[in-house]
C-alpha cells in the first residue's frame, strides 16, 4: 500500500510539469540542498566541475557536510 501512495505523490508532482516519474524521482533529493549551496549556484559562483549529472549523485543530507563535500567546487 506504501509504494501505491508514494507513486501517486509522484504523479501528482510530475503531471502538472509534464516530466516522467523517473526524472521526479531523480531530482527530488535536490530539494535537501543546503540555503548556502544553492546561493552560490544561483549567483553563478560555483565551478565548472559541479555539473547536474554531480548534484545528482548521492550527497550528505547534513547541511555543513554538504559544505564540506562540495568545498572544491564552491566560490
């Protein structure tokens, strides 16, 4: 029953956007990124080695480790 639940959560957040479940699924975790890291990609300040296909490996949840796991890469 869990799993019919979560599949129609995301149904209802891919329909309206039109994306499959699996990209969904894929750029969900994004939404855990830290304040601080996503300023500094809103201002353009992070590196060229901090690619989409990077964010979406597994990152620490914890913010500060976030900070620490992508250091090299922000500005």
């Amino acid at each position: 029953m869990k799993v019919d639940q979560n599949l129609a959560r995301l149904a209802n957040l891919s329909k309206p956007e039109r994306v499959a479940h699996s990209y969904t699924t894929r750029v969900l975790p994004l939404t855990l990124l830290s304040p601080s890291v996503v300023e500094v990609i809103l201002d353009g300040r992070q590196g060229p080695e901090l690619t989409l296909p990077r964010m979406l490996e597994p990152f620490p949840a914890d913010w500060a480790v976030q900070l620490s796991h992508w250091r090299a890469a922000l500005r």
